[in-house]
C-alpha cells in the first residue's frame, strides 16, 4: 500500500521481557514472532499472517514498558523540522533502517511521544487496518490540551476533526480522520497525574474472549468491556510487564 502521510503505519512495544512479551500478545492476538536480524541489536518483529504488525525491543534504561505508535511522513526530516517549529520536541533524530526506512521518535508539544516513519520505497504495509484481527484499529490520544493536540497534528499530517462526542467524566471525544476514515480520538486525561500519550487499539474477533486471555495470561483488564459508537466494544488493559494497550472488536 503507498504511503498516506499521517496515517499509522507501525507499532512498537519496548518491554524488558521480550520472551514474555510473545507469548502474552501471541495468545492474545495471534501474533507470531521472529528475530530481525540487526546487528547488535535485539528487535523482534510481530506478525499475523503474512502481514508483519509490530515490534518488539527491551527498553532503554529509565523507560518504562510502553507501546509506541508510528505514523507515516513523506518527508522524515521536514517532518522533524515541522514538529520543532510547532513546539514539539525530538526525542530521537531522524535515521536510517536498513531495508525499512527513514524514521524519527519525537514528542508533540504536550509531551506524548510518537513515531514517524518514511517507509523505503513508499509503502507503508498493513500494520493498521480497520478490517481485520490483531493488526492496530484505533489510535487515541490522552492528553493536557486536547484542541491544542489536534491543531498540532492537524498541521502535522492534515488530519481532520470528525465527530466530537460529549462524554460525562471526561468531556469531549473528539475523533480525529485521515483521508476520509476516523483513525482515532483525542481527550482530555482522566488521569491528571499521568503525562500525555497515545494508547494503539489492537482488533480482536471477541472482547470477552481476549478479556479472558488477559487476565489468564497474567496481563490486567484497566476498564470494559465498553460498548462504542457503532455497536463494538473496548477493553483497555496493561500486559504482564506493564505496558498500556487497548482491544477493540464484537461482544
């Protein structure tokens, strides 16, 4: 598939048990997995099917577990300099992966870190599909400001607001779309304490199933089942090694 700039193109889970890790997400998910091949460098890659999702990496020292997301640039290095003209900051300059790409982990001006990826040859893979299991669905943003979020990202990708859902605890949802589809949603924090980030929905045949594999797998189920606009529902949770995903898919 060519690259849609803006769109989410990658996820990577950095956990300090990578064994663990597998075996959690590919009871949950159906993931398979298989080392890259880098040179001094343990990275795993996750796949379902014949598709390739995610990686896999240990952390680096003082970083909690966490998943972060990846979104597609046309231009890695005139999407760093944009970041830092918007008040964003670049958590790790733009560089090269062989047979991948060029990429860039920045933060926006909130302080949630994302990724950017300039896929080699201008195609992006199927890691985000809204269509199928266990490849990334939704894409939602937690943060201080969330207006000010969406004109940063807006400006960044050309994303667009789409419906704003007023939500009792936490005031509106706003969903966000690229290229004519809703991607994800920005919201206030409901949990001030917490600095900003981006949490990846992962697809799943059965919320209560993958609810059970949680749990049973050693992971923790944070809140759900919830049904969402449009008849699916969304469990979000924490894996064993502590870092934070969702699921979302049918009852």
């Amino acid at each position: 598939m060519a690259t849609e700039h803006g769109n989410p193109v990658w996820y990577e889970l950095s956990t300090p048990d990578l064994v663990g890790a597998a075996e959690f997400y590919g009871a949950l998910l159906g993931w398979t997995m298989r080392d890259a091949g880098m040179e001094g460098f343990t990275y795993h890659l996750a796949s379902q099917g014949e598709a390739m999702v995610a990686g896999m990496m240990e952390p680096f020292a003082g970083v909690p577990p966490n998943w972060l997301i990846y979104f597609a640039s046309t231009n890695a290095d005139a999407t760093v300099a944009a970041t830092e003209a918007a008040g964003g900051a670049v958590l790790q300059p733009a560089g090269d992966i062989p047979d991948t790409g060029r990429f860039a982990i920045l933060a926006d001006p909130q302080g949630a870190a994302f990724g950017i990826l300039q896929p080699l040859n201008g195609d992006m893979g199927s890691a985000f599909d809204q269509q199928k299991t266990g490849h990334g669905n939704w894409h939602e943003l937690a943060t201080t400001d969330p207006e000010a979020g969406l004109a940063f990202y807006a400006g960044l990708f050309g994303w667009q607001a789409s419906t704003a859902m007023p939500m009792p605890e936490i005031g509106i949802y706003q969903l966000f779309r690229q290229a004519g589809a809703d991607i994800g949603g920005m919201m206030k924090s409901p949990m001030p304490d917490m600095p900003p980030y981006w949490l990846p929905y992962f697809g799943t045949d059965s919320i209560a199933r993958a609810i059970a594999t949680i749990t049973e797998k050693g992971g923790t189920v944070l809140h759900g089942p919830q049904e969402v606009p449009g008849g699916a529902f969304i469990a979000m949770a924490r894996d064993p090694q502590g870092a934070h995903f969702a699921v979302v898919g049918p009852a």
